[in-house]
C-alpha cells in the first residue's frame, strides 16, 4: 500500500429530509421529500471526501446513519484505498449481502474515498479516473401526474432549458401510460 495516501480519521453521517418543491408521484406512492445521509470522510491530511447516498424513505435515514458511522473503528486509520476499502466492508457483511442499508452505507464509503483520492491528487474524479471532461446531456426526470400533468410538465421542463423528459409509467392502464407518453 502507498504509504503516502491519506489515511482515514472519522466519519461523519448527517441524516438529512430535504421536502421537495413538487411532489413527485410514482407507481408506489408520492415522494415528497429526498432522505439523504451526507457523508464525510476526514483524513490525516486534512482532506475531507464528502458523498451522499439516496435512502429512499424518511424512516431509513437514522439507521444508515448510524451504520455509516459504526463502520468507523473497522477502517479507522485505513489508507483510502476504495477497492481495498470495497473488499473490506464486503467481507464484513458477507453474511447479510451486500444490498440494502449495508450496500447504502459501503457505497457513501466509496464514493467519499474517491472524492479524497481526486483531491489528494488535485484533479477532478473524472480526469483520476483516466476520464476527459465534456459535456454531458441531461433530461428532467419527472413523476406520474397522468397526461394533462405530463404536458404541463414537458412545457415547463422546457422553460427551464430542458430538451428532453422522462416520464414514470405503469400507470393501471396501458392506455393511461400511451396518453402520458
């Protein structure tokens, strides 16, 4: 191992329930707020990798918190080394897998050792990576607001400079989704 990588310090998980503007529906129900847990991972350098992870529901946010935050003294004084790290963590929850609250909390973990790498090294993750910068397209992700919501929405999504949408299906009808499309 590099003996020049940043080694890890602490982890810090700040649960978080950020309400959205717009609800937004879905086949399984309205989403009116986006539980995240923002992640930071100090290092001896004085770098902090910072990341954020989706939860899903409100009710998730405390446990992967904590999770985050009790997976410390395992990787404590660890080098950031992310696959070393990955190898780590998947070991550790070998016998429950690697999906749900665990997957959530290991891959807050990756993606805030590769922001520490990039900054260690002063470049953007994309360019650490072997990557180049360009742009890159975007669409506006929208709900299920059936097919007046839709429209309102497509025209609204391109007021704010958007060329291109997609909607949610699965509508109870195949003809509801048609009319949305």
């Amino acid at each position: 191992m590099d003996a020049s990588l940043p080694k890890i310090r602490r982890l810090r998980a700040t649960p978080v329930n950020v309400p959205l503007a717009r609800p937004h529906p879905t086949a399984s129900g309205v989403v009116s707020s986006a539980p995240l847990v923002l992640m930071d991972l100090e290092t001896d350098q004085g770098l902090t990798g910072h990341a954020y992870v989706f939860c899903y529901t409100p009710i998730a946010l405390k446990p992967i918190a904590d999770l985050i935050e009790a997976l410390q003294p395992l990787i404590q004084e660890d080098a950031v080394a992310p696959l070393v790290l990955a190898q780590k963590l998947q070991g550790r929850f070998r016998l429950i897998g690697p999906q749900g609250f665990t997957g959530i909390a290991m891959a807050a973990i990756d993606m805030a050792a590769w922001d520490v790498l990039a900054k260690s090294a002063g470049l953007s993750l994309t360019r650490l990576l072997g990557g180049e910068e360009k742009p890159v397209p975007a669409y506006h992700s929208l709900g299920m607001a059936g097919p007046d919501g839709a429209a309102q929405e497509a025209a609204e999504s391109m007021k704010m400079g958007f060329r291109c949408v997609k909607f949610k299906v699965g509508y109870p009808h195949v003809e509801q989704d048609r009319a949305v499309i």
